[in-house]
C-alpha cells in the first residue's frame, strides 16, 4: 500500500457504484479522497479546499465534467485533473487535453490503470509546486550552510531547535541580523515532519506593507491595477509544509490582524477575493526586534506574539560567543577554497577579529573574512589586510585604536561606521543596511542625517 495521505484527490462521478469503489481504491491506496454526485458540487467544494488532483466524469447533471475542468484550469491551473468517460470518442479526449486536462480514460478501466495516471499526475503537481516554490521564495537557505561553532550558548540553541523541530509548535527565533537566524529555522524544518515538504520563506522587512498581503495571500484577477491573472501566494504554496516569516516584527499593524486570524485557523482570502481558502502550515517566525517591547509600544499585537511564540529561541550576538570566532573563520576561508589548500591568518589578525564588537555579526564575519582573501597578497593574511572598520584597524598597523579607547562623542562613532561600511561595499545600500543591522528605510535616514556622500 502506498503512504500518501499528503494528496488531496477529488472525485466526481454521478454513478454511486463507481464512485464509491474508486472512493475505496484510492483510500487504499494512501489517498485522501473528496466524493462528490455532481459537478455543481466540485464546484463547491473546490473552493473551500485544496486539492493536488481531479477525478472527473464528463457526462454529470448539472454542471459537466468538461465545465468544471475549465473552471479549474482558470481558478486552480497547479491541480491536475484526469477525465473519466463511458464513451470512447477520440474528439472528446482531443478536447479534455486542449482544456488542460493531465489524462482521459475510458470506462471501464482496470484499477492499476488509474492508480498509475494518478501517480504520474501527483508527480507533475509536486513538479510544478517545487518550481513555483523556487521563483517565489526570497531567503531560502542552500543545502551548504551549516550552523558552526563550539560555544555552550550557541549548542544550548542548536539542543533546543533538535527538540522542537518534530513537533508542529510555532517558533519564533529572536536575534540581532547576521546571526543565524534562518539557519536555525532551516534546521528546525529539515529535522521536522514535514522536511519532504515545501519551506517558504518571507522577509516581512523587505516587502512595501501595500504588497505584503497579495505575497502571503495570493491575489485573484482584476484586484488591481496590474492584477492581470490569479497569482497564488506564499502560504497556499507552502501547504503541508513549513512557512518562514522572517523580520515578522515589521508587519505592518494593519496586516497582523489577518496573519493572526491565518495561524488560528489556516483559513485566508487572496486580495481581492471572497473565496475562504485553508492550508495546513507550520509557521516558523523570526526578528531582530524584541517583540515585547514592540507590544508594549503598541506596535506589535499581543495576541499575535503569544500565536507565533509557543517556543522561542533567542540567538546570542556574536559579542556574545567569541570563542566561536577561530571556527567561523576557518569556515568561512575553506569557504573560499572549496577545491583545497585556503589561505590561513596570522595570530595578529585573529586577535584583531577576537576583540572587535561585530554589530553585524556573523554576516558581517563572513563579509570580512571574504574581503581580506581578495586584498591578502600571501597565503597568510595579515592584521593590516583586513577589511574592518577603520575606527577599529590599527594606526599604522601598531596599537590598535578600537571603540572602547576612543573619546569620539557617540553620533561621530556611528558616522564613521556607517561611512566605512557603505566605502567598504562600494555604496551597496542594500547589503551595508544588512550588515549594519537595520533596515534600509533606516540607513537612508542615517545617509540624509550625517550628510554622508560618496568616496
């Protein structure tokens, strides 16, 4: 027998004999399976649930088979669908696969038949999720990152995500940006349940709070302006598997309303629609704000911080966790010589990195760390080759000038910082707001405030 309760088949045949013993044969054979008399009833039922394939016989009062397949290819074009006829007529079958249908079979069939379209249709499906999942997903973690390091805080973390991930519990992983958060998300998902199953990630802090609903949602056609097709949205594409909703903190007020009413009850609208669709996710959450203090400034619902924090896991910075340092860099070097034989750095060097704060933290590790190799003429890198803040480099490569020693007032700290940062990655906005921790609506207000220009 084979074990797919995951797929959610809809029948449709006006014939109650046969109905019923393909209702039988499909549950036998690990399907959940929707029954219904008529095409008015797969109407229906087609939107108030989710279905990976059809079943539809085309001669059916009401509403036929070949009106409903229409109906699907229009609403639901990522559901396959096989036609069922009595009648062997070649002009029919060639007009069931024009209007979009994966199969025809004619009545009658031996069971073995249908059960192997049925395979190949659910096949296709999970073919088209994948790659739908792959053009919509914002942050997703490659199979090569790994959580490095050997510090007891960073392992009581790692312990807890290993206990939590079997579970269907809500998590909501709190940390400074650059570390690791999704890294701990993807390690909770690949040691769950659900880790066969689709992992959709969105970054909350980088989508317009106009546009945040129709990405989690899905929109149909004619919502706005340029609503030109129904477009699905990242939970209904994340069904049965796991939801990553990364810098949850910066929903906008208006949207946490709706998300909370999703993770009660996985039921939802697409913008522009009345239809209430559902989907079965597990929602991971994460942020680089502290939400409670968010709740207490009323800018982030109470209510929605008890759904999304069942089990949290707060990621110490990397200020936090020095003794992590060497391994990260000897990581992040064979990183950078995945064939052999990486560049090493000098005693000097690591001590620099040891006593610097990294506001970015791992992120920003990294950044350096990949900086230096390109700068470092030798296989050796050091002190003076690597790619810090200057605030923090040593005056003519001797003592050192760091922020503890330094009587700058604080704004001219962050002047200096924030100036080097944007320097050091030619202008890139985008990635010095990443490694600085904030987000890019901020750093632009950092630009205007300090009047900072470029090199």
């Amino acid at each position: 027998m084979m074990n797919r309760p995951q797929y959610q088949i809809l029948l449709a045949d006006d014939e109650r004999d046969f109905r019923t013993q393909v209702h039988e044969l499909l549950c036998q054979n690990g399907y959940d399976v929707e029954s219904v008399a008529d095409g008015a009833k797969a109407l229906n039922v087609l939107q108030q649930k989710f279905f990976d394939a059809a079943i539809l016989d085309i001669a059916m009062p009401k509403v036929d088979g070949l009106e409903v397949l229409e109906f699907m290819k229009e609403r639901y074009p990522e559901t396959e669908v096989i036609m069922v006829t009595g009648v062997g007529d070649v002009k029919t079958a060639v007009t069931c696969m024009k209007k979009g249908a994966f199969h025809y079979i004619t009545k009658p069939f031996m069971p073995e038949e249908l059960i192997q379209v049925l395979e190949r249709a659910v096949e296709r499906r999970d073919l088209k999720r994948q790659a739908s999942i792959m053009q919509s997903q914002l942050s997703r973690i490659g199979d090569t990152m790994e959580m490095v390091g050997g510090s007891s805080a960073l392992q009581n973390i790692v312990d807890l995500a290993h206990r939590v991930a079997p579970t269907d519990t809500s998590v909501l992983i709190q940390g400074a940006s650059g570390t690791g958060k999704e890294l701990i998300a993807n390690l909770i998902y690949k040691n769950s349940t659900r880790s066969s199953k689709p992992f959709v990630a969105i970054n909350c802090a980088s989508i317009p709070d106009t546009l945040i609903e129709s990405e989690l949602f899905g929109y149909e056609k004619g919502a706005f302006t340029d609503a030109h097709g129904q477009k699905q949205g990242l939970a209904e594409l994340a069904n049965n598997g796991t939801l990553f909703l990364d810098e949850v903190g910066d929903i906008s007020p208006i949207i946490q309303p709706k998300l909370l009413r999703f993770i009660q009850t996985g039921e939802f609208r697409r913008v522009g629609g009345n239809t209430v669709h559902r989907v079965d996710v597990r929602i991971i959450s994460a942020s680089n704000k502290n939400l409670h203090e968010e709740v207490l400034h009323g800018k982030f619902r109470e209510d929605l911080l008890y759904r999304l924090n069942v089990v949290t896991l707060t990621i110490p910075p990397l200020r936090e966790r020095k003794e992590d340092i060497p391994l990260l860099v000897q990581h992040f070097l064979e990183k950078q010589f995945p064939k052999g034989n990486p560049k090493t750095i000098s005693p000097e060097a690591m001590t620099l990195l040891m006593e610097y704060e990294w506001p970015g933290n791992i992120r920003e590790l990294e950044n350096v760390v990949e900086g230096s190799v390109i700068i470092s003429r030798e296989s050796v890198i050091q002190p003076e080759e690597l790619t810090l803040p200057r605030i923090h480099r040593t005056q003519q490569f001797g003592s050192k000038f760091s922020l503890s020693d330094s009587d700058l007032p604080l704004k001219e700290i962050e002047r200096l910082y924030i100036s080097n940062i944007l320097n050091k990655f030619q202008w890139d906005k985008k990635e010095a707001a990443k490694i600085l921790g904030i987000s890019l609506k901020t750093l632009y207000t950092k630009i205007y405030q300090y009047h900072l220009i470029e090199d």
